[in-house]
C-alpha cells in the first residue's frame, strides 16, 4: 500500500475508510461474495422447503414437474440455488490460490485481473448445468420410468459409485484440490484469459460432482437435507488428501445401488 493511499484514507471518514480497505484486498472481497450467494441459496432453498409448497413437493420426485415454461422456470431457479449454495464454497481453494499468485506477479508490476471474473467463469459453468437439469428433469413429465423405476435410482447410484474409482474422478479431482500447478502454467493477464480459466476450473469441478449431482436429478432427492449432507461431502473430498474417503463413498454409492435393485426385484417377483 503507498503512502499516497494511507494519507487520503486519513481524511476519510471510518465507515468510507473500511471500504476503502476492503476495496484493496479483492480476494476477501471474492470470498465474501462467495459466502453470500452460497447463503442465499440455502436462504431460498430453507424458506421453499419450509413453505411446503406443491412445486417443491413435485420437485422431490424424478417424474413430478410438468414441462411447461413456469415450471420450467421455477425448477431452474430451484436448481440455480442448489447448485450455487453447494458448488460455490468449492471455488474458495481456486480463488485463494489465484489471490496469492496475483499478489506475486502486481509486486512484479505485471498487470493482474480481478478474481471476480475467475469466478465468473466458475459460476457459469455450473449456471449451465443447473439449466440443463432443470430442462432435463421438466422433460421427465413425459417420460415415463415404468415399469420399475427403483432399478433406475438403484442404475444411477451404481454408475455414481463405479466413477468414484474412475481415472477421470482422480484427475478432475487433483486439479480441484491443488490448482496451483494449473494457474502457474496457465497463467493469464487479461480478462478474457482470465475468464476462461475459471470456466475450466469450473468444468474439472464438474467432472468431479456430475455424478453426485446427477443422481439429485434422476432420483429426485432434492431435500435441503440430503443437499447440505451432499454438499458437505463434495467438500471433504477436496479436503481430505488420498482417494480412500472416495474411494469409500464409491462403494457406499454402490451398496445402496445393490439394496435397491435387490428391492426392486423383489417388488417385482
């Protein structure tokens, strides 16, 4: 900080000057607005659940959305929320270690962007997919899982399990726990660069999550419950060093595949 900006802060009044100093420091700034969102969601996503309302109930099931465009509508900011309250929190490794390596590279007065438009590429990435789910799951109204839709959850947690031993998985996976390789060899310094480092973090965050995500939709659990268990969990594993808490939930992912199949056979017997 110059000493040109410490003496106009001193003719600033407190509450300015406080903005001041966090207008100086993007990175809180960044992750502040990480929380927030990632608080509204849950906020919106609390308040649809406590109001018990027909559309959250039809959410909760794989077939009970009908595919007109209010629906549409309402199910994809349903899963806007979802999705931004339960990816975004995985964003503030990406943009800690952004922060650092910029604050490096501007005491080398090399030009630096803001870490909003590294987020800014994250969050459309998983912008999209919420779309796509929301658009996805409407289309189930006219789709009919009979006649044994059990073998369908009890298929999707299986394919959930199995990718968690996959290639694919432990790849997206390392990015997501340490990006700093990544940035320091895709280093950018313009906006655009910027940008398009963020939507490919965001997508190594999505070849990480699609399946656990994909099973919200195709098994239609989307209990705020179930969400912050979930959520919690994707956390984890970008905390959690090794491939054995992954490797573990794989195979809980496929237990719970094999109790519903043998359920659903029975049902069917």
């Amino acid at each position: 900080m110059t000493d040109i900006t410490r003496t106009q802060r001193e003719f600033l009044s407190s509450p300015i000057a406080n903005l001041a100093a966090m207008a100086a420091r993007p990175r809180s700034l960044a992750i502040g607005c990480i929380i927030a969102v990632s608080a509204l969601g849950w906020v919106y996503l609390a308040f649809a659940h406590a109001s018990g309302t027909a559309l959250l109930d039809a959410i909760c099931t794989a077939t009970g959305v009908s595919a007109t465009t209010r629906d549409v509508t309402l199910v994809g900011a349903m899963w806007i929320a979802m999705t931004f309250a339960m990816m975004l929190p995985n964003a503030a490794p990406m943009v800690l270690t952004y922060s650092e390596i910029a604050d490096t590279a501007a005491r080398k007065s090399v030009g630096v962007i803001s870490p909003f438009v590294l987020v800014a590429g994250y969050a459309v990435v998983w912008l999209g997919f919420a779309i796509v789910a929301a658009v996805l799951q409407a289309s189930f109204a006219s789709t009919s899982l009979s006649p044994a839709p059990a073998l369908v959850s009890a298929a999707a947690f299986g394919v959930a399990g199995l990718y968690q031993f996959s290639s694919m998985k432990d790849a997206c996976l390392h990015q997501c726990r340490a990006p700093f390789p990544f940035f320091l060899s895709n280093w950018q310094t313009t906006t655009r660069g910027v940008f398009r480092l963020g939507v490919q973090q965001g997508l190594f965050c999505l070849g990480c999550c699609w399946a656990a995500m994909a099973l919200m939709l195709v098994v239609g659990v989307m209990n705020i419950f179930w969400m912050a268990a979930l959520g919690a969990l994707l956390t984890a594993e970008r905390l959690v060093a090794g491939t054995r808490l992954t490797r573990a939930v794989g195979v809980g992912l496929i237990g719970f595949g094999a109790y519903l199949a043998i359920g659903a056979g029975a049902g069917l017997g």
